[in-house]
C-alpha cells in the first residue's frame, strides 16, 4: 500500500496491539464510523 491509503488489519493477540495504539478506527466496510481513544499505557 502507498502512504495514506487505507488498510484493513486483524491482529493475531488483540490486547498487547491494541496497547501499542492511541486510537483505533471503527469502520464497516469502507465507511468510517467513529474513532475511539485507547488509554492502556503501562499495560
């Protein structure tokens, strides 16, 4: 993909790659719902 473009991921483990983010993007199909902040520092 080039920079910008729009991926679409599904992590193996869940918990320590949502930890990893400040955000994740909600999205069905190609429309963007919503974003929701992820607070998990020092998880």
């Amino acid at each position: 993909p080039t920079v910008g473009s729009k991926v679409r991921v599904t992590p193996a483990h869940v918990d320590p790659t949502m930890a990893m983010h400040d955000h994740v993007w909600l999205v069905r199909g190609d429309e963007v719902l919503d974003r929701w902040p992820i607070d998990l520092r020092g998880w």
